[in-house]
C-alpha cells in the first residue's frame, strides 16, 4: 500500500481521464470550468447532492466521503441546483490513491455501492408513498368508486404493498436523479377487482 500511495501521491498523478471535468477557482473565488494544465480540481462524477439528485448519487457521495472523512482532498462545488463533489488535483495525502480508483471507476461504471444504493430507494420509495402515494392512490380509488372512501390508510398501505409484491417493481418507477412516479391507474382497477370485483 505505501508503494501506490507512492505512485499516487496526489491526484494530478491520474492519467488524463476521458471526458473528466476539469475546474479551477476563477476571479471571484467561484469554481469553474477548466483545461487540465490549469487545473485545481476534478468533478468526482456521479457525486451530487441536492433537489436534482438521486440515491445513486448520494450513495456515491457517501462512499467517496468515507474514504476521506477529514475533507483532505474533497472540496464542493455549490450550484443553484446541487453540490457537486470536488477532489483537489494537488493535496498529496494517504487517501490520494483509493480516491483516485474510485474517480476512474466511476468513469467505467455509475454506482460504487449498489448495496447502499438500493437501500436508499427504498428509503425514498417509503418517504414518497407516506408523502404523497398513499394521497393519489386514494384520489384514484375514490375516482373510480365513490364507495373505496371508505377505506382506512391501513388498509390501502396494505394493498399497496401485497400489489407491489405480486408485481415487483411494476407499482412504481424509478429515475435515477429524480423523484419516485406511481403509476396508480392499473394498481386501483387491481384492488378495486380483488375488494368489490369492479367491471
């Protein structure tokens, strides 16, 4: 290990890395973009966090933050929209080459941590259903029988979740830097079969 941190003292060490991003810190203290010889930083990619953001995102983010919890290397690159993770091209430190592997996995491949990934759409897929999912689902049901009213949060949860099971991913879609989008038409004909056999 101290033989690659030796080779990768810090990042300028990476090769020039097809279609990176390159920043430096123009005029007015702000980050900007940048050629590689005037460099001061590369964008990780795949590393944001904010409105736009997904849990692949903030699963990356988590990941490369792990590897340098001190902030050595990592800077962040604020927008109107998101921050963006930043690695300093210069800092030498002994984070330098797990940092650099990663910045070149991710040019490979999305997702460092699919694992954590999963577990933080799941956490949105709960957080969206208790915002607003269970709202529309009800709106849905009630659009087509006035009657469904009279079911309880409990038990739409219920039957959200056994249609969920039957269909996989089918009640819901995913997209990667957004919000979770229900698709509730099919899912309320489905329950209102099963409860009240609705043609």
């Amino acid at each position: 290990m101290e033989q690659e941190n030796e080779t990768v003292r810090n990042l300028l060490d990476i090769p020039r890395i097809y279609n990176a991003r390159y920043v430096r810190k123009n005029d007015w203290d702000m980050w900007s973009d940048c050629d590689i010889e005037t460099a001061e930083a590369i964008a990780i990619p795949h590393c944001l966090e904010g409105h736009e953001c997904g849990a692949m995102e903030q699963a990356n983010r988590e990941t490369i933050e792990g590897i340098d919890p001190d902030s050595e290397i990592l800077s962040v690159r604020h927008s109107a929209y998101h921050r963006e993770l930043l690695a300093m091209l210069d800092v030498a430190s002994e984070h330098s080459a797990e940092i650099a592997e990663c910045i070149m996995a991710l040019q490979d491949y999305p997702i460092l941590d699919e694992s954590r990934m999963s577990e933080l759409e799941h956490e949105q897929c709960c957080e969206d259903w208790a915002d607003y999912g269970r709202r529309e689902l009800r709106q849905e049901l009630e659009s087509i029988d006035e009657s469904s009213e009279e079911l309880t949060d409990e038990q739409i949860d219920e039957h959200w979740h056994e249609w969920c099971q039957n269909h996989c991913e089918g009640g819901w879609r995913h997209e990667i830097g957004s919000t979770l989008f229900f698709d509730l038409g099919e899912v309320a004909k489905t329950i209102l079969v099963k409860t009240w056999t609705v043609s």
